[in-house]
C-alpha cells in the first residue's frame, strides 16, 4: 500500500531534525494511536515501531502544515492585523500613515458616534425580525416538505433552488425585481390598487427599502432553515406521534409536545446560523439599496466596510469589526449554552 | 437521499391517507386537502417566478424593458428577441470575465482539494 512507502522518506527527515520539546501535546492530538483496527493494519514488528510512530508524527506535521499555514494567513493574519488596527490612529485621508498609538479612543469614539448606535439598532432589529420570521417559515415550510403527497420532489426541488443560489445574485435578482420599470413587483401590485404603481423599493422610503432586503434575504435564507428542519424532522421516529395520537393528542399538541422538543437541535442549529448571518449581513445591503436612502439601512457590517474601506479609517473601522466579532462569539456563545443537551 | 428515507416510512401521513380515502366524501378533507395544495403552489411560485421574470426580461429587447411593464410586455411578451445574447457576445466584455471564472473556479478546486486531503488524512489516519 502506499501508506508503507511514505514513512521511509519521513525517518530520514526525522533523523535530520529532533522533535522540539514544546511540541508534545499537539503531536498526541494530531496522532491518536489508540485506534486499534486501523493502526495494526500497518504497524510494523515491535523492533521499528518507535521509528514507525516518529515517522507517523512527522508526516502528520507535514501533512496537516498547509492547511494551518493557510488559515493562520487569511484568518489569523488579518484577525491580528485589525487588533492592531484598532489600537492606532491609521487614516489615508490624512495623507500618511502616522502609526500612532492611541489606546482605546477609536472604540470611544465609536461608541459616542450616533452613526454607530443607529447601525447597531437596526442591526439588531433586523436580526429578530428576520430571525423570527425565517424560523416561523420554515418550519411551515418544513412541515409542507415532510407530508407525503404526489408533487412532493417537484415542491423539494424548487424550494431549494433560491437557497443555491450565491447571496449576491439573488440580492442582483431582487433589486430588478423591486425595480419600477423592469420588475414584477410593482406591475402585480398595481393589479390591486392603482396607487401602487411604479412605486420606487430601493432609494426613496426607508420602510420599503427594508421590507425589499428583508424579502431578499428572506428568500434566499428561509428555504435554508427548511432544509435543516426537514433533516430534523426525518429522524423523528413515527412511534412517538401514533403513542400521542393513542393518548388523544390533537394537531397542535402533537406539534407543540412532540415534534418542537424533537427537533430542539435542528432549531438551534438553524438559530445559531441564521442569527449569526443576520447579524453580519452585508450583501444584500450592499448591492440593493448602498446603505440607502441617506444611511438608513447601514448594519454593522456596512458602516464598518464604508468607515474602512470608503473613508479609509483603519482605526475606526477596526474596532467596529473587532466589536462585531466579539458580538457575534457572544450571541453564539449563549446560543450553544442555552440549547446545550440536558441529559448529558 | 433524504427522500428515499421518508419514502420508505410508513408515517402517519399513509394512515392519514388510508383515512382520506374512505370517507372520500368529508367536505373538511376535501377542503383541507384543497387549501394544501393550494398552500404549494403559492409556495412554488414564490421560488421561482423571479427565475422565470428574469429569463422573461432576458428575452426582450432594450427597448421592451424601457417601455416598462404591461401591455404587450406584460408577464407573458407577445414579442421575444434573442438580442441582448448576441449582446452579451458581441459587444460586453463577457469572456474575459467568464474566463477569469474558470481560472478561479478550477484553481480552487485544485488547491482545496489537495491542501483539505493532506489535512484530513493527518487527522483522521495518523
């Protein structure tokens, strides 16, 4: 097999280079040899099997080096980089970058400016009404997926197109479709009543611009949540609903007492990752409206790229993205606390 | 996948079927059954009538979409041209951008695949 040709070329490296000392646990990690099964079909003798596990460990170094030098580059680089940022005073408009120290001003000058505060309302408005509203969908939508009926692949299939599709696109696909001229939206509308037509969604009004990003991103990220409850819903086994429907459960308390608690982790696995999106949702804001109109639908993650990016602020809008990040683990970290397993 | 698996289960939705089709003539199930279907529907066309706008606003021509939505352009045009594809080859720069694409695309997939191997095959094997 090719696993034993590969240890050879490792011992010779292996002589060349002694282990360092500080290295043991994250070798015991990344070499568990207590895998009885698979270890024995390629162990050696007694007489070469501590060659054999240097050389194991060796190649696990090896093997595993890419990929922690990638991550360390484009998640660890810049993650240390914005701490950095977010401590000095950094801003191209000035001309140069000075470097200079200055503490914890940037995230005082943040927290005082109303730009900030407003952002991080909607922002987290936007996240429970969408969390809400995804969550109340796809449920229902889920439970639509799960019952047996002739068409049920065809309603499967094209509740998951929206869902492949990248968030740029469908944001693309819904700024048309909310525009005056080229869009359904206003065309059906004006169906109804009169007044409704050639409406402009995107830059006039500030309710109708966030009802257009909320039905952009709803769309796309609602058949998510579905897909996931589906998955939960399916490994619900059928004898607990036929000893609820012995007991003279109706619908609704078969719903409320057997399939919610059943499904608790696929709830929370959907929470955590509709939450954590909608907390850093950028794309859709982006493209359709641009923070419009006047600046009354930035989120968090908008006034931190225009504040680091547009107006080159680097201090600034590395604390606005450091806070996002702490924000986020935060939300997360209560999430896994709350919905954490009762029986363990 | 997943389907097969709940295809493969007789869940309650088979005794409720059974049920449906003896007392075929109950006006709540005919009802209930209808409002479902009905429910599916609306749910499919919200998935994708934007695809179908789209394809629909592909077909005509710059002109058409100026006009505006309604009369001969309304939801189904009397009057389709393949003329903004012919655009898209001949006068936008559209295959430098769909080259770069693939140069992307391909190069991912390659470097992913070979550094995720390595890194899975340490910590899973050795």
């Amino acid at each position: 097999m090719a696993l034993n040709t590969e240890p050879s070329n490792e011992g010779a490296g292996a002589e060349g280079r002694p282990a360092r000392a500080g290295r043991p646990a994250l070798v015991k990690r990344l070499t568990p040899p207590r895998k009885p099964p698979r270890a024995s079909k390629h162990r050696r003798p007694a007489a070469v099997g501590h060659a054999r596990e240097t050389g194991d460990r060796r190649l696990g170094y090896l093997l595993a080096a890419p990929v922690v030098i990638l991550l360390l580059a484009i998640t660890g680089y810049p993650l240390i980089y914005n701490i950095w940022n977010a401590f000095h005073f950094d801003n191209l408009s000035y001309g140069n970058l000075p470097h200079n120290f200055v503490g914890w001003k940037n995230f005082t000058t943040m927290f005082d400016s109303p730009q900030w505060v407003s952002a991080l309302e909607r922002t987290l408005v936007f996240t429970v009404v969408t969390i809400v509203f995804d969550l109340v969908v796809g449920m229902a939508l889920a439970l639509m997926m799960h019952r047996n009926f002739r068409g049920r692949g065809f309603l499967r299939a094209s509740i998951l197109i929206p869902w492949a599709m990248p968030t740029v696109v469908s944001a693309m696909l819904w700024k048309t479709m909310f525009d005056p001229s080229a869009g359904f939206v206003d065309y059906i509308l004006a169906a109804f009543h009169p007044a409704w037509s050639g409406l402009a969604w995107v830059n006039i009004n500030v309710w109708r611009a966030w009802t257009a990003i909320f039905i952009a991103d709803s769309w796309k990220n609602i058949p998510f949540v579905a897909i996931l409850l589906l998955a939960g819903l399916q490994v619900i086994p059928n004898d607990v609903y036929e000893a609820a429907k012995m007991d003279g459960a109706s619908w609704w308390q078969s719903f409320t007492r057997v399939t919610l608690p059943m499904l608790k982790p696929a709830l929370s696995v959907a929470l955590i990752f509709r939450t954590l999106q909608a907390l850093l949702v950028f794309d859709v804001i982006y493209i359709m409206t641009n923070g419009g109109p006047g600046s009354s639908t930035v989120s968090l993650s908008y006034l931190s790229y225009n504040t680091f990016i547009i107006n080159t602020d680097f201090g600034l809008g590395g604390a606005m993205s450091i806070i996002l990040v702490l924000l986020a683990l935060a939300v997360s970290f209560i999430y896994v606390r709350a919905f954490r397993p009762s029986t363990s | 996948m997943t389907s097969a698996v709940a295809d493969d289960v007789p869940v309650p939705v088979a005794a409720h079927r059974t049920a449906y089709r003896r007392r075929q003539f109950s006006a709540g199930k005919i009802v209930k059954e209808t409002l479902f279907y009905l429910a599916v529907v609306i749910v499919v066309l919200i998935a994708l009538f934007p695809f179908y706008w789209i394809l629909r606003t592909s077909l005509l021509s710059n002109q058409q979409v100026a006009a505006g939505v309604g009369g001969a352009n309304g939801i189904i045009p009397s009057h389709l041209s393949g003329v903004a594809y012919e655009n898209v080859f001949t006068q936008a720069s559209f295959l430098t951008p769909l080259l770069n694409s693939i140069i992307v695309a391909l190069a991912t997939t390659v470097v992913t695949i070979i550094v995720a191997s390595m890194a899975g095959y340490a910590l899973a094997r050795l």
